[in-house]
C-alpha cells in the first residue's frame, strides 16, 4: 500500500500532510485492512487489472472524499505500486482512475 499527500503550495502543510497520511492509513485498515485484503474479500485478486483498480476505487474515493473536507488545499490519495495505479485521488480528475462505467 502507498498513500501520498502533497500541496500546490508547500510552505506549512508538512504537518498537514503528516495528519492526512495517518487518516488514509487509519480508515483503509480499520475498514479493509489492505489493498490485498479487500480484493480477496471481494473475490478479485485474479481479476484484470482495470477490474482490481475499478474497485479499490469503489471502496477507497469514498474515505478521499470524506478527509477532503477537512483538507480542501492537500493533493492527496491513494497508489499501489502493485498495479501501477492511483487508486483514489483529492481532487478527483477525469481518466485519472477507471470508474466503474469503464467496464
């Protein structure tokens, strides 16, 4: 697993950034556990690439979105080196991360 923070304007966000990599590390362990984890529970670890990515994005924009509420100005989300991909991302960008209507 890999989440990352960062901010079009770096100058006194280190801690901010330090706080939303705990949240993101906190909310996918206590809901999912891992990337690895969540796609075994939902039958998908040998499922194609895009099928994987469509759904950890399903289960991941959702906890994004809810931290970006209270860190409108972090560049944040979360990649997986295993596949190559962001998975969930703040702010959320088109053809950044398959949706689910990419099928």
């Amino acid at each position: 697993m890999t989440r990352y923070a960062w901010s079009k304007s770096a100058r006194g966000l280190t801690g901010r950034w330090s706080c939303v990599c705990r949240l993101l590390d906190a909310e996918l362990e206590s809901r999912h556990g891992s990337f690895a984890h969540l796609l075994e529970t939902e039958g998908a670890l040998a499922a194609p690439r895009e099928k994987q990515i469509q759904l950890l994005n399903a289960e991941l924009q959702p906890i994004v979105d809810m931290i970006s509420v209270a860190y409108p100005d972090v560049e944040f989300g979360y990649y997986s080196k295993d596949l190559r991909a962001e998975l969930a991302i703040h702010p959320l960008t088109d053809a950044v991360i398959y949706t689910r209507s990419a099928a």
